[in-house]
C-alpha cells in the first residue's frame, strides 16, 4: 500500500489516502500514548485508490498513533492533535 494523511497536525478529521493492491476488509485503529486504541473502525477497501476521513473532533490535544491494519499489511502514523 502506498499513502498519505493529513493535514498533521490537525484539530478535527484526518484524510487517509492509499493505493490498496488488492479487494481487502482493513482495520483503522487510533491509540494513544499508552497504548489505549481510543477508535477503531474497520474499512472495506477496493483495489486502486482509498480516501478514508477520520473524525478526530472528541478526541484531547495530544499524540496519537494512526494504524492500519490489513491481512498482510500493516501502516503506522504519527497525528498531532492540536
């Protein structure tokens, strides 16, 4: 999978934009610095280009960890909160 996100930092939604190679049912998870998952929601993604938004407008100031999850795969990010 290739990717972006942003805007980083953020004060209320993330795009997630990606290149899925195959038909595939993702897990997106945020956690927080002690590991908490404080959102998770899976996606089904379709061969070729991806656009997911999340809502991060509930969420604290603060570092987060943006994942996403997938059979084979597997992508990290860092979010600033603000």
């Amino acid at each position: 999978m290739t990717q972006s996100v942003g805007p980083v930092p953020t004060r209320d939604f993330v795009n997630l934009t990606f290149l899925a190679e195959k038909d595939e049912m993702l897990d997106l998870q945020v956690i927080d610095l002690q590991g908490s998952v404080v959102i998770r929601k899976p996606f089904d993604a379709k061969i070729g280009s991806n656009d997911l938004e999340v809502n991060l407008t509930e969420m604290e100031s603060g570092i987060y960890y943006l994942r996403l999850r997938g059979a084979t795969s597997q992508l990290d990010y860092k979010l600033v909160k603000m």
